[in-house]
C-alpha cells in the first residue's frame, strides 16, 4: 500500500532525511516548510527522482490559518493522510541561562514546536478516525520528532527542553485517544544531530564525543533518524503504539 505521509519541517536538516527515506519506500510525501516554494524546488526534484510523488505544503504549523491550509493541501492533492510526522522545530535564537529567558523566547519555542503540533495532529487524528471508520482496512499512524532534550535538563535552552517534554506526554495522550480507532502513535527521540540547526555546536559536540559524550563514537545523521520513522511506517514495529525510540548513541543511557 503506497501511504500518503505529511512531514513538517521536511525540507531540511532531521525532516529531510525523514524524507528521503519515506521517499526510497515509495510512499507519496507532502513536505511543509515555512520557506517559499522555489526554494525548496531543488530538495523536491530529488525526492521525485525515486518515483515518488513529493509536494509542497507551505505554512508555518504555529498558525491556525495555515495549519488548515497545510491540511487541505495534502487532501485535495492525495484525499487522504495515512502517517502525520510533526518534525517541524526550532531552537532557541540565543541560549539564555534559565533565569534569563525571556517571555517571547519561551512563547515562541511553545507555539512551534508543541502548540502548533499539538493541534495540527488534533486536526489529523480526526481525519484519520474518520477514516478508518468508513475503512476498516484504512492505516493511519503519527510520529512524533521529539528530542533527548525530553528527559535530559539543559538550563542554557530551558524552553526547548520543555517544549519538548510536553510533546513527549502529546504522544502518550493521542495513544490512549486513538487507541480505540487502531491508529498508533510514537515518538522518536534523537539525540545530537548533524543538521542546520546544530551548526553553531558541532565543534563543541565533537570533542565531546571524543571524550565519551556518546557510546557510538560519532554524531548523528538525519538518516539514523529517517531509518526509523520508515521502519514505523513500514509497520515493522507492531504493538507498540505510545512507545519512544530514542536515537542517540548512547547519549542519554545512564552510566557510572
């Protein structure tokens, strides 16, 4: 069955190479990104070049206006979404000490990376127990791109890690709820990836991992991160609905 999947946050860094796995599967993609189309023109012709059918659904998931447009998008283009992947997610702009964050800094990580998804995955888990009850061979599922960061305290990003504890219990929550309508839901944790968005740090992660910051002596890939969700997709997890897979090396096992 070719599946239709919506990749927030698709077009670059942990997303992308979502993407490109999904993509080699076969599955149809529909790629949300806040920058204009023509940007990401080239990212696209690469997904196409598998055979499959990639779009791009431009909004930011932190509006309403444009969560609904993102949404209807994917169904006048495919009529259905069988797999929501909420990776979209930002940093903050600058790291503060925890008693120094500011009110717009932590509105902005909340509304990004937990409200936004919280209610796109509302919006999406209607239509897909609508779905499913009109269909009963219909297969639906969400994948939540959380982070270690859910579990691990980092008082310099305090916001991001509570952005991310909290979609951490979204996960749980739409598990219990969709449960009844055999729709699961998971949450993938990684750990430190190298993307866009890690560029500032890399250096410093480097040397870490040299001194055994991770059990894996390396960094991450997007592709580490890709492999799973297609294992998910692919149902090749089975009965483990609300369960976490953390890809990080390593980073967050408990040592002495």
């Amino acid at each position: 069955m070719k599946k239709n999947v919506l990749i927030t946050g698709g077009s670059r860094g942990i997303g992308l190479g979502i993407a490109k796995e999904l993509a080699a599967l076969g599955c149809n993609l529909a790629i949300n990104g806040v920058r204009p189309e023509d940007e990401v023109k080239e990212t696209l012709d690469m997904l196409r070049q598998s055979g499959t059918k990639a779009i791009y659904c431009q909004g930011d998931v932190s509006s309403a206006g444009d969560r609904s447009k993102i949404i209807q998008g994917v169904l006048d283009e495919f009529k259905s979404i069988n797999v929501l992947v909420n990776n979209a997610g930002v940093a903050p702009k600058n790291r503060a000490d925890l008693l120094d964050v500011s009110e717009e800094s932590y509105d902005r990580l909340m509304n990004i990376n937990l409200r936004g998804p919280f209610f796109l995955t509302q919006m999406v888990a209607k239509h897909m127990a609508s779905q499913k009850a009109n269909d009963s061979d219909f297969q639906g599922s969400i994948i939540n791109i959380s982070s270690v960061s859910a579990i691990m305290a980092s008082p310099n990003r305090g916001e991001y890690c509570i952005s991310k504890a909290g979609m951490s219990m979204m996960t749980k929550l739409f598990a219990v709820k969709l449960g009844e309508h055999d729709i699961p839901v998971y949450e993938v944790q990684p750990g430190v990836i190298k993307t866009d968005m890690t560029t500032a740090v890399q250096e410093k992660y480097e040397k870490q991992v040299t001194q055994g910051l991770t059990i894996e002596p390396r960094l991450g890939f997007p592709e580490d991160v890709g492999k799973v969700v297609g294992a998910i997709v692919e149902n090749k997890i089975p009965y483990a609905t609300g369960q976490v897979f953390t890809i990080d090396g390593g980073l967050s096992l408990l040592r002495f």
